[in-house]
C-alpha cells in the first residue's frame, strides 16, 4: 500500500484528506448529536406567602353601675383600652347590687361598682381577691325648685329627709339594691325611718340613675343622686336643683355623702372560666397614672369641675 502511495502522489494526497475529513465525522457519531440540549428549568422554591390571620379580639366582660354609663365616663376611656389591648368590653350597667349578683354567679370578668360594704362583703367571701380604689364623687339631694318641703339649704341630708317625710313630699327612690338606693336607705336608717309601700308620698321604681332622674322632673319629686350623673343630665331637668349638696363637693357639707367607687377582678378559683388576665390588665390600667389623669379631667371642660375625682393612688 505504501509503496502504491509512493508511486501516485495526488492518489495519495486524495485518501490522506479523506482520511482527515473523516475524523470529526466519526467523533461526532460517537458522541452523538453536536445540537446542546436546554436544560430542564429548575422547580421553584418560592412559595406563596399566607396572608397572616389577626387574632380575635378578646372579649372582656365588665359589669357596673348605671352612673359610670350615664355620666359617659365608659364612653369616654373604654375606647382607649380596647384598642391597646385587642380587646372588646362588654358592659352591662345596672345597679351596684345587680352588678355584684352577677359577679357572684360568674358572668362577669370584672366589676366596677359603688357600695363599700357590699364589696368588702363580696372580697370577704372569696368572689375578688381585692379590691381596687378608683374614683370618688358625691351624692346630692335634688328636688323640685319650689321645695315644697322646705329643705334647701340645709347642710345635712337626713334632716331634709325629715321634713320631706313630715311634709309629706313626694320621693322617687330608685329601689334597684344600687349603691345609690343603699345610700338613700342608710339615710332613712339614720333617722329611724324604714320606707314601705304604705308611705303614699315614696315612690320606689327599681330604674337606674337617668331615669330616675327624669322621673323626679316629670313628677316635681325630690331624689338622691351621684352629682356626677346630675351634672350629665341637669340640662334635661329644668325642673329641678340641688337642695343638699351644695355646688361642687368640696362645699357638700355632708361628708357622709361621700360615693367612692371601687374595681374588682372575679376570682378564678370561683370561676375558672373567667378572663382572670384581661380583667386585672383593665384593673391595672384603670388604676394607672395615666387613666387616672383621664378620670380627674373628665367633665371639667363642659361644667368647671369634674364628674369623678381620681383615688387610685391612696
């Protein structure tokens, strides 16, 4: 073969090409198709994020009395503590003795009420693990503004109730257990007086404070209430004024007028399904510098004094 190649040079330089030419042709046989496949997109790793879910608010249940609702005191700071703890608060605002039945059948977190001894009472019995000084005010004698009993002025509220009684003049008393009818009772007591049915001139109508109230300017009566709810409501009695009690409380001459106002967590060694946490948050933020502040300023811009006076921190 050499020795043909030798002999016919072109022949020879024609298989030498050929022979070349055929090389990558064979590689490529070898290894395939020269065409680059695209590789397979890679799965994804990003996920869809979960919108997050807000949780419910907490629900708070809050059993107190009618002047604290009528006064518009709750209106007032309970928006502020719902929305810093997540929280809605249920009120129920009825008399102080109601509000304490209530608390002692667990079917409220927290009561905010106004009868001392029937809340040392309920502490004593193991309903509340304490109790928490809030706010005080104090309570006025109101009347019709002709006084047909003669009273106004002076400075005792148990010798109006005298002549009111020996007059004859018609009283509304509110007759609900609240601390305000405990406190008008106490008055009778003190004089030896036990009002019943058969004093035609007394009239007991188991309302709250507000409607007492109206009740008394509809029918020309004298009544005891909380001067709070009295400065709330007194442009809607232009039938009456004070006759006990003075303008503001540091003229009430009466000091066993006084109204404080106590907060009291349900225990949860009664009740375990009561929302321990949540009311002894409220009990700490009512009785906190800063709702305290709230509560000494409330009213004082609309009647030059206020509906409460702040007692948390004695």
């Amino acid at each position: 073969m050499l020795h043909s190649l030798w002999r016919s040079p072109s022949h020879s330089l024609s298989l030498i090409l050929a022979l070349i030419l055929s090389l990558p042709l064979a590689a490529c046989a070898a290894t395939g198709s020269a065409t680059p496949t695209a590789p397979a997109p890679k799965a994804s790793t990003t996920t869809t994020p979960t919108p997050a879910v807000s949780a419910k608010p907490a629900t708070l249940r809050l059993a107190t009395t009618t002047s604290t609702y009528d006064t518009g005191l709750l209106d007032y700071i309970l928006p502020i503590f719902e929305k810093a703890n997540n929280c809605k608060v249920d009120v129920v605002a009825v008399g102080t003795g109601q509000a304490i039945e209530i608390g002692r059948k667990g079917d409220a977190d927290v009561l905010l009420v106004h009868a001392r001894a029937q809340e040392d009472q309920f502490v004593a019995d193991g309903f509340a693990r304490q109790r928490f000084d809030v706010m005080y005010n104090d309570f006025v004698l109101v009347g019709p503004k002709e006084d047909p009993a003669g009273a106004r002025g002076l400075p005792l509220a148990r010798d109006a109730f005298k002549l009111i009684m020996d007059r004859q003049a018609i009283f509304v008393s509110r007759g609900d257990k609240s601390g305000t009818n405990t406190k008008e009772l106490s008055i009778w007591s003190s004089i030896g007086v036990t009002p019943t049915k058969s004093f035609m001139w007394y009239n007991a109508i188991g309302q709250g404070m507000g409607d007492t109230l109206i009740f008394s300017n509809e029918q020309g009566a004298y009544t005891l209430s909380d001067r709070g709810t009295w400065l709330a409501m007194k442009d809607k009695l232009p039938n009456l004024t004070i006759i006990v009690g003075s303008n503001n409380l540091a003229e009430n001459k009466d000091k066993a007028l006084l109204n404080e106002y106590g907060v009291m967590a349900i225990n949860p060694d009664k009740y375990p399904t009561v929302n321990f946490d949540l009311a002894m948050t409220f009990v700490n933020w009512l009785t906190s510098p800063e709702t305290q502040k709230l509560i000494a300023s409330f009213g004082v811009d609309k009647y030059g004094q206020p509906l409460f006076y702040a007692s948390a921190s004695k």
